[in-house]
C-alpha cells in the first residue's frame, strides 16, 4: 500500500486529488496539508511514501518543503504540482530533491501512474513540459560541465549507458529490455549511479548527465 498526502492551499484541488487517489485500492491517503509548514508537520506525525506538493502556496511554498520533506529522517518521495509547465519554480523543486512533476491538468490515470512509478523508485516528468523547462533553465554552463563530467567519469561504461537511459525518463523496466540485463540489476546499477553521482534521485541524475552532455 502506498501512503499518500496531498498539499495544495486550494481546497477544490485538495478534494479532487483525493477523490482520484481514493479510487486507486493501492494508495492510502493518511494527510493533507494547505501549505508547506503543515506538510512538515503531517509528515512528521504520519509515513509518507509519495506527496504530491503544489510550487506556489502561503506561508511555506512547495519548493522550501520539498527540501525540508526530503531532509526528513524518513523522506517521502515528492512530485511537485504547477499550473505552469514552464514555471521555473519547478525546475527549483527538482534540486530540492523532487522525483518529478506533472501539470494540474495532467490525464488522472497519468497522476496515478506517476505516484505507482514514483513510489516504486522511478521519476516522473511531464513529457512535454519536462524537455522544456530543463533546456530553459538549467543551460549549460562550462563549471558545470566539468563537474558533471569528473563525476560521470566514476561511473563504470554500463553504468554511463544505464544513466544516459534514465536521463530520457525511461524506467527501470524499459532500461532493462534496452540493455538486456535483469530489472534487479538495473535497480542496483541505479543505485551505484546515485552514490557516485552524490544526488539523491534520479531526476538530479539526469540533470547531470545533461549538464555532461550525455544524453546527446
């Protein structure tokens, strides 16, 4: 069972959420939060495996409590909601430690997917919106660049190959039938990537990768 908690300062956008992850018999939704701050404190008081954060609220905005979720001793994995999809606040939200985003008018099987695949290790991105706002805001610069590439050059060949996969927003599952290898060692080839790369998910991974111009 995956727990949920949804934090939206709009009440009409609170009840739609929960209706729709209400229908799913594998997600519990056990909070919800009006803002940044109660986000904190719900997820204190209760397990969270996937919230799904709004950027712009009172008080604190979802960007400060994605990283101050993400520093909890038991970190919920985040997908960050926006009316925008080239809203820079997203793209914010994802160095905060984000494992995705989707827009508000994202399909609701799509926002059920993405808190299944999120839950399950992987990131999720709006698929247009995504490739846009990460060309607009996070262009390359030569610092970066050669950061990127002192830590990509740790990696092992099959490990640059499984990363520059992940880069395009393909899953664990996808990976595996791409290199032909096993699921499980996708996942531990991820992990490894991870560690070398001193991030904290795999989106930040994919914008290093990015940043090296690997995935070019």
């Amino acid at each position: 069972m995956i727990r949920a908690m949804i934090v939206d300062d709009d009440a009409l956008v609170r009840l739609g959420l929960a209706d729709l992850l209400d229908s799913d018999p594998e997600i519990d939704l056990v909070a919800q939060a009006a803002d940044g701050l109660q986000a904190i404190e719900q997820a204190g008081a209760h397990r969270i495996d996937v919230a799904l954060v709004d950027v712009r609220m009172p008080r604190m905005d979802g960007i400060t409590a994605t990283a101050r979720l993400r520093a909890l001793p038991h970190p919920p994995r985040v997908i960050t909601l926006t009316t925008f999809d080239l809203d820079q606040y997203v793209y914010d939200a994802l160095g905060a430690g984000a494992d995705g985003f989707l827009l508000k008018d994202t399909d609701p099987a799509e926002i059920l997917r993405a808190v299944h695949l999120v839950a399950a290790g992987s990131a999720m991105l709006h698929p247009t919106a995504a490739r846009r706002l990460i060309d607009r805001y996070h262009a390359t610069t030569r610092p970066q660049a050669v950061r990127a590439q002192a830590r990509i050059d740790r990696l092992t060949p099959r490990e640059r190959d499984v990363l520059a996969l992940l880069a395009h927003g393909e899953t664990n599952a996808e990976i595996a039938v791409r290199l032909t290898m096993r699921e499980s060692t996708v996942k531990a080839h991820v992990s490894r990537i991870l560690t070398a790369l001193d991030v904290s998910n795999r989106v930040q991974a994919a914008l290093m990768a990015r940043d090296a111009d690997l995935t070019t």
